[in-house]
C-alpha cells in the first residue's frame, strides 16, 4: 500500500488481482464518496502479481512478478486512472 499523488488515493498491490486504487473522494470522514478501481492484464499489466510499487510526479509504476514461469514486467499507470 502506498499513497498516490493525491492526497485521498490509496495504491494497493496485490497477489493474483493486480492493482487497486481507493479513492476517499472529499476525504475520510465520508465513506459514500469513496470510489475503488482495479487495474489488471486486461487494463495493460503485464501480470496480475504485483510485487513493487513507485509514486511518480502523475503516475504509478507497477513491478509484476512471475506467473506460470513466465516473468513479469513494468508498467507505468497513469494516477489519475
């Protein structure tokens, strides 16, 4: 879990279901604005492992693990996805 560039997003990495985002919206105390959002293969992952995780300026950069003895890669997510 890492924070993102905003200051209400939360970046989770994952074993088998590849990146979340939480957004608290307005902030904290009101959980109805919150919005999450997964990022996987079919979003542009290489993998659905996530193993490294990296706070850009205007991105997430994503470290995926191997799977199936196939390895994994980098990608860059845009924050704001």
């Amino acid at each position: 879990m890492v924070p993102g560039p905003a200051s209400n997003q939360m970046w989770f990495a994952t074993a088998s279901g590849g990146l979340a985002r939480l957004d608290h919206g307005a902030g904290l105390p009101n959980r109805n604005d919150d919005d999450w959002i997964t990022i996987d293969p079919s979003d542009g992952l290489s993998r659905e492992r996530i193993q490294a995780l990296a706070v850009g300026a205007d991105s997430i950069w994503a470290g995926t693990g191997p799977m199936y003895g196939i390895g994994g890669g980098i990608a860059e997510v845009a924050a704001d996805a």
